[in-house]
C-alpha cells in the first residue's frame, strides 16, 4: 500500500486521500498568463516517471497538498 506523509496528519495511508491531478511543468515559450492557467489547468503530461501532485486529505486535515510521486514505481517521493 502506498503511504503519504501529510504535514498535519502524520504518515497516513493513500486510501485517505484524494487524488487531485498532476502539476504539470508550463513550457518558458508560453508566456501569456491566460494560456500558461489553461496549460497548468488542462493539459496534463500523465508522466511515467516522477511527477508533482496535488492530493487532499479527505479522511483526515481536509486540507490540500502538494507532492511528488514516481508514477512508474507508484511511490511517493518527497512529501
Ligand atoms: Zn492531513
């Protein structure tokens, strides 16, 4: 089972939480801000490798989190 160390909770089971999308990377080339919300909003990679996350802490805080995850081995990296 994979486990997530919430800042307020603790070491907590996946199983708590709520996965809330990926933060994807917003090329330099876009600088336009409209275009660069739309990027970071819509237009997820869906990485096999190492990705930053948001999740939500559904069965414990309630509140939103930021981390980073290695999609291929499914293994929280840095929380
Ligand atoms: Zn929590």
């Amino acid at each position: 089972m994979l486990w997530v160390t919430c800042p307020r909770c603790g070491h907590r089971p996946i199983d708590e939480f709520k996965f809330g999308g990926e933060i994807p990377d917003v090329p330099a080339s876009i600088t336009d801000d409209a275009a660069r919300d739309l990027d970071r909003v819509w237009m997820f990679n869906n990485v096999d490798g190492v990705t930053t996350e948001r999740w939500f802490h559904e069965g414990g805080c309630r509140r939103w989190m930021t981390l980073k995850r290695d999609t291929h081995l499914d293994r929280v990296i840095e929380d």
